[in-house]
C-alpha cells in the first residue's frame, strides 16, 4: 500500500523477485474509504507505507487489517515502513 519514496526505491529490487501488485489511490484504492478497498488483491506479503493521519492511533492500517481479513486473506510477510 502507497508509493512514496521509499517504496518507489524499492519496487525494482522487489518487482525482479516477487509478483508486485502496486495499491494505490490512483489505482483507485484509499485507506480512508474503506469501500474501495474490496479489490485489493490476494498477496501473500505487504509492504505498507501509508504514514497514519494526524489523529491518534492509526485508523488507516485498521482498515487495511479489516478489508484483508473481510477477503480471508492472511499475508505471511508485513512490513510497515
């Protein structure tokens, strides 16, 4: 999830070993809608770099967690930058 600098530096070292599926708003996916995210694929590892909003807590990874779990997908690699 997102496509910040950190995750556009390492798409090409992880798109050479892994099937990338990039998700972002402009792929039409927004963590803070949570009724755009029934498309997100099925992924065995997620790379998120979404930072939280400037609230307490982090409601956006909740969604995410949520929308997942909602499509019985349970990643076996997380990694929240």
């Amino acid at each position: 999830m997102g496509l910040g600098d950190v995750a556009r530096r390492a798409l090409p070292v992880l798109s050479a070993a892994f099937d990338v599926h990039v998700a972002t708003r402009a792929q039409g996916l927004n963590l803070d809608r949570p009724e755009t995210l029934s498309s997100i694929p099925e992924v065995d590892a997620v790379l998120h770099s979404v930072p939280p909003p400037e609230a307490e807590g982090d409601p956006r990874t909740g969604r995410l967690l949520d929308a997942l779990d909602r499509r019985g997908i349970l990643p076996t690699r997380w990694v929240y930058i």
